[in-house]
C-alpha cells in the first residue's frame, strides 16, 4: 500500500530539486514574492504622509502582528512596512557594527 512522505523525505526531494534547477528555483521565487507583495500594495491609504512615532512604535515592537495585519490597521503597505522598520534599525545600530 503506498503511504505518505514523511516531511524529512520531502523536505530533501524539495532541496535537492532546488540544487539541481538552480536558475529555475530563483525565477519561480522570485515570482512568488511578486504575487506576494502584489496582494499587499492596494493597502495605500496613507500613502504620501509622515511617520508617525506611534506607527514608527508599532512595527518596531517586539510583540508586534504580522505585518499583513499592521499594514490593514494602518493603511500602509507591507513593503512600506518593512522597509521603514530596516530603515529604522539601521540607524539604530552603534557605529561600530558597520
């Protein structure tokens, strides 16, 4: 009787794929984040307006949501989330770590 992979079996069918078909993997991976961020660019409410600290406190909290539900509450887009929150931790760091 035929049963099922188990995850590990497919966990190295999928790596080993990807090893093989490397220009394939990125091109298919790419497309992913595009259909991905595609979904969350039409949440543009705000679009054109300031940071504000209250919204700057929100994506940087450490038990802060998912950036899909941030970005429904405030009218920005997840892309937009998560560049400011880089942008932000960027100029957070000490100098000495560049």
């Amino acid at each position: 009787m035929g049963g099922r992979e188990s995850a590990k079996a497919v966990r190295e069918r999928q790596l080993r794929w990807r090893k093989q078909h490397r220009q394939a993997w990125r091109r298919m991976r790419a497309a992913q984040k595009r259909r991905y961020y595609q979904q969350s660019q039409t949440n543009n409410r705000r679009k054109g307006k300031r940071w504000t600290p209250a919204e700057d406190a929100k994506i940087t909290a450490t038990d802060r949501p998912m950036d899909r539900k941030l970005s429904k509450a405030m009218g920005r887009s997840v892309q937009t989330i998560q560049e400011r929150r880089s942008n932000l931790t960027l100029h957070r760091r000490p100098s000495n770590l560049t």
